[in-house]
C-alpha cells in the first residue's frame, strides 16, 4: 500500500521482518531492563515472579494487535500519532503528537543516562578506573547521534549485533546454571501458590513486568522505510513480543532457580542475574557487565531511531513544529528530530547533574536513580498513548475500513489492551511511595493537561492559515 506520505524524505524499502524485529527486540532490551527490574518484581511477587512477566507478554500482545490493525490499513511513519488522528481528528492527533514527544524524550532519556554510566560503573568494578559517568554518557550520545544520521540501515545492523551478543551470552549464563543447579529444578516459579499475595502480589509486580516490555511498538514507527510494511511490520510486531516474552521467562526462571527460590537474597541484590552470571561464568564475568553495554546501546540506537520517526512525522503533519519534519538532505534520514531527542536527553542529565551537586536534590549522583525516575515517569505518559490508540480503532475501523470491521477484531481486544492498562494507572496514583515517585502522578496530569491545552491552541492556529 502507497501514501502520499511515502513521499515527502524518508528513504522506503530498506527494512525487512528480520530487521524490524532485532531493532524492536534492541528497543525491548532484554538485557537491561531485566538487569534492573528483575530484583524489584521478586521483592514484590515473590517465587511466581514470572507469571507476572507472563501476565504482562499477554497484555501486550493485546497492545501489539491494536497497532498491527493501524498498521495493515494505513502504515505510517507517526504510528501512534497518525493512528490516534485518524480515529479522533486533528486536535487529538497534536495532542499525541505532543504526548509522544515528551514521554519518549524523557524515557530515553534514562536509557541515554545508562549508555555511560553503566560503562563508568563496569570500569570501576573491573579495572579500577573512576570517571565521572556524564563525560562517556555526552560522548556517547552525540556518538549515537551521529550513526542514526547516517542511516536507518547502518544502525539497525549494528543493534542486530549488539542483540546477537547480549542474548547469547545471558543464554550461556542460563543454561550453565539450570545445568548446575540441576537439583533444584522446579516448577514452583510458575504456580499461583508461589506467588507473594496472590492476586496482590501479581498486580504489584504487572506494571514492572509490563515496563520491561517497553518498547514493543518499534516497528510500526519504522513502517515508511520498511519492505512491504503490512505485512512486515505485524510479524515484526508479534515476533519481538514473544522473543521478548521468551527470554524474560528464561532470565527469570534462570536467576530464581539460581538464588535457590530465595526471595529475600534475590530482592535485596540491586541486579541479581550479575549475581548468578558471576557464579556461572567465574573469571570470564566481567562478559554479564559487557552484555549490559552492549544492551543499552542497542537500546539506545532503536529506541531513538523509532522515535525520532514519530516526532519527524507529527512536524510533517503540523502538530509540532515543522522544523522536527526535516531530513537530511544525504542520508534521509529523520535529522531534527533525532537531535532534539539526544539533545534534550543530554541537556536533562546535565540539568540533573547540576542539581544535585548545589544539594537541590538527593546529593547522590548514581546513574541507576536517574535512570529509574526517568523511565518511571515518561513510561507513565506513554501509556496514556497506548490507551488512546486502543480507543480510536474501533473509531478509525468503522469510518475509514467498514467493510473489514470487526467486533473482535476491532473492539473486544483493544477493549482487552484498556484494561490491562488499569493497574500500572493505579500503581502509579498509589499512596506511599518514595521520593521523588510520589510527584510523577501529579506530573503526569499537569503535562497531559498542558499538551491538551496546547494541541487546541495548535489547531486553531492552524486553521486560521
């Protein structure tokens, strides 16, 4: 299927499933999210914490199947933006454009803030050296900046690479220790019984679980410079997610069977698969530490590539400004937007550095805390996003697609990808929790308020003209 908008820069047909699905995987990053969100699901799920990353697999695929719909009638570059327009008008289309802009800058962000700060942690820890993290975390986003200009082809190979190694190496790590700790085998990390509170403690541990899988909607943003992209981009969709799906169960049960089932011990170490890569992989475990750059590397280039796309498209459409739709004039490749990403991730962290040095904030200058708030937060406006577009295809089905409507299809699974939605909401508003995670709901409300207000003014103006 063609567009008018296939012709205004982006470079068509580079990409296949293979492709799309390594760059999503890389977005997912199975390695360092469940580096640093695995202890914290166990502390709070217990022995069955893996059938809340299972829970979680299934909620997404919902969410994959809503955008795979958009995405086999109209495939597009703004994904999201585009769908939520088509279903809702113009004005919601600024307003996701919007939405879209500031939760992906600010999750990435984090992900940015881990490209050089777990290699400052890694030196540190193997070689001695201390360097100030923000130093390699600058060099290596405008090193980043720098490849994705280049081409969308060009950094997709290398996340290829870079998700080739990570994975094989925490495979490695699973199976020597499922091999070693043969004994303890068990079926226990998947039975209800086992899970700390039953229901409660599967909804405590879902949002992590769900926050891990992040990334899901990679491919759709990339459908423009994609081979035949309704078709590619839906199996991209569902390929990633059970990858995904089937690494993190593996990790998980993996690092569970090797704590012994010992929930206490697993929850209380800040990254528990180091633990039991160390015990597996001895004098070569510094390869567990390399896996971790490497994953955050992959992440950043995918993530930032895919997004950058939806940004480009919402200043090509003009709900943001129509320097973010330029491309570069060699490369085609998303230029401003790309830049606006790295450079607004890079301006946060130095803003937050500065902070804490003059003792505005905590006083501690560890890259995991900036990275844990800034994913916290920019998740929580994503899924508003998520829910929208669940709500507008139904809407977007029945006007633009009548005679492919579907009541199941088209209304009862995205209902399905809704709900699932309810509890990292509720999670989120919920009372009691640390600083400054207490302050992202009311962040959350005044920025979606703030890009409401600014989505009408947008349109209005456009308008006039």
């Amino acid at each position: 299927m063609t567009s008018a908008r296939y012709d205004k820069g982006l470079l068509a047909g580079q990409l296949g499933t293979l492709d799309l699905t390594t760059s999503t995987v890389a977005n997912i990053g199975p390695g360092i999210d469940f580096y640093f969100g695995f202890g914290v699901i166990v502390a709070t799920a217990g022995v069955g914490a893996p059938l809340t990353i299972l829970v979680a697999a299934i909620a997404v695929t919902f969410l994959s199947w809503t955008t795979s719909e958009f995405t086999r009638a109209e495939p597009s570059a703004g994904s999201f933006i585009t769908y939520i327009e088509s279903g809702f008008g113009r004005t919601a289309g600024a307003f996701a454009a919007l939405l879209v802009t500031v939760g992906y800058t600010i999750a990435m962000t984090g992900v940015i803030t881990m490209s050089g700060g777990f290699l400052a942690l890694s030196l540190e820890r193997f070689a001695h050296v201390s360097i100030p993290w923000v130093i390699p975390t600058v060099l290596i986003g405008l090193g980043g900046l720098w490849l994705m200009i280049r081409g969308v082809r060009l950094s997709t190979r290398i996340v290829g690479i870079a998700v080739g190694i990570q994975v094989l190496i925490m495979v490695a790590v699973c199976m020597i220790t499922l091999v070693e700790q043969h004994r303890h085998l068990s079926l226990d990390p998947f039975r209800w019984s086992h899970l700390s509170g039953g229901l409660a403690g599967l909804s405590a541990g879902f949002p992590l679980a769900l926050y891990m899988f992040i990334g899901w909607e990679n491919g759709p943003a990339l459908a423009e410079e994609a081979r035949d992209p309704t078709r590619t981009v839906p199996r991209a969709l569902f390929l990633s997610v059970g990858i995904a799906a089937f690494l993190f169960l593996l990790f998980a049960y993996s690092t569970i069977i090797g704590f012994h089932e010992d929930v206490s011990s697993t929850g209380r170490s800040s990254i528990p698969f180091l633990v039991i890569a160390d015990r597996a992989l001895g004098s070569v475990a510094f390869l567990a530490w390399i896996v971790g750059i490497v994953s955050v590397l992959a992440t950043f280039l995918a993530g930032t590539t895919s997004q950058a796309r939806m940004i480009f498209d919402g200043g090509r459409e003009g709900f943001l400004p129509s320097r973010l739709g330029r491309v570069h004039a060699r490369f085609q490749t998303p230029v401003a937007a790309l830049a606006t990403i790295v450079g607004t991730g890079i301006a946060i962290i130095v803003l937050w550095g500065i902070i804490h040095i003059i003792g505005v904030g905590t006083g501690s200058m560890n890259p995991v805390g900036l990275y844990a708030e800034c994913s916290t937060f920019g998740t929580s406006i994503i899924l508003i996003v998520y829910a929208a577009t669940n709500l507008s295809l139904p809407v977007f089905m029945w006007r633009r697609h009548r005679a492919r409507f579907s009541i199941l299809r088209h209304v009862v699974v995205p209902a399905l990808g809704t709900a699932a939605l309810i509890v990292p909401f509720a999670e989120l508003f919920a009372p009691g929790q640390p600083a400054p995670y207490d302050l992202f709901p009311y962040l959350t409300v005044a920025s979606v308020m703030v890009c409401f207000v600014l989505a009408i003014v947008a349109t209005r103006r456009r308008d006039r003209r």
